[in-house]
C-alpha cells in the first residue's frame, strides 16, 4: 500500500469518525421533556386494559434527537396506572417537538383502584406523573425523563358537553 493510499484512507476515516460522533451526540445539553397530552381507553379485557396515550417530546437542545425508542410508566395520583414501551423511530429537531402516540398497558385492578380513589376522594384534581427513559443511541444511549402535573377536575368538567355551568345543576 503506498503512503498515498495510506493517507488517503486515515483522512476518510478520520472524517467518518467525526461526523459519526456528530451525528449521535451533537449537543445535547439537556434531557428532552416528556409530558402527558391525552388517555383514551382502546382495547378492555378482563385481566388487561389498553389505552392509546399521547406524549409530547419537547427537544430543548439546538442538535437533533433521533429516538429510537421509549421506555415508559403513568402514574395517576401517587399509583402506577400502566406502563409500556415502543420502538417507534421519532426524529424531533432541534428547539422542536413531536407527539407520540403510544400504548400504555394497565389492569383491572389499577383502574378500580383509581376510580375507588376518584370518587370517595372528594378531590377536584388528579395528579399525574409520567416518567421514563428515551433511547437515542450512539454514545448518549438511554436518557430518563420524568414530568409531573395536575388536571383540575372542575375545569375539565365545564368543557363536557352537556355538562352543568357551575353553580347549576
């Protein structure tokens, strides 16, 4: 092999090396943020619910994040709902976001359990947390993710249609 050759063939690795290591890690500074949009019960089965759930992922960094999977649990007022994963590939740019739609896998027992809470609770919010790990891969591998939040019940109840304006009944 000539010196010529050699040299040819390190640049052209060199090159790739780098704009591998671009592409995977750019730079990202902070986690993405995962929240809650929405729950829709899909799929009731006596021993297994399904439920079509969408999260936002909000990319805070100025590289952008190539998912190639997530990793996830809801909880509802302090207790696991369900949890589920998905390996869909997500590419959210850089100061973006992107909705996910995916499927979370509860049972019977957590469902009464939170409707038992609910109704002899006399609270007019629920609590939420979702929490997780998002793959990107190449060097950053795995990044968890958690969000809170709280739905008010009240306000949520005045957008039904035909539901009471407060006050009336």
């Amino acid at each position: 092999m000539s010196l010529r050759t050699l040299a040819a063939f390190a640049l052209a690795t060199i090159v790739a090396t780098m704009a591998a290591g671009c592409a995977t890690t750019g730079t990202i500074e902070e986690p993405p943020r995962v929240s809650l949009v929405n729950i829709v019960p899909e799929d009731f089965q006596l021993f297994e619910q399904r439920y079509r759930v969408t999260l936002r992922v909000l990319n805070p960094n100025d590289a952008t994040l190539s998912i190639q999977g997530i990793s996830y649990e809801i909880e509802l007022n302090g207790k696991t709902f369900g949890e589920g994963v998905s390996g869909e590939a997500v590419t959210v740019e850089p100061f973006g976001e992107k909705t996910v739609s995916v499927i979370v896998l509860s049972n019977i027992g957590r469902v009464y359990e939170q409707f038992r809470e609910l109704t002899s609770s006399g609270r007019s919010t629920i609590s939420y947390a979702v929490r997780g790990n998002i793959s990107i891969g190449g060097a950053l591998g795995r990044v968890p993710f958690d969000h809170q939040g709280e739905l008010d019940l009240e306000g949520f109840a005045s957008v039904l249609p035909g539901a009471a304006s407060p006050g009336t009944q």
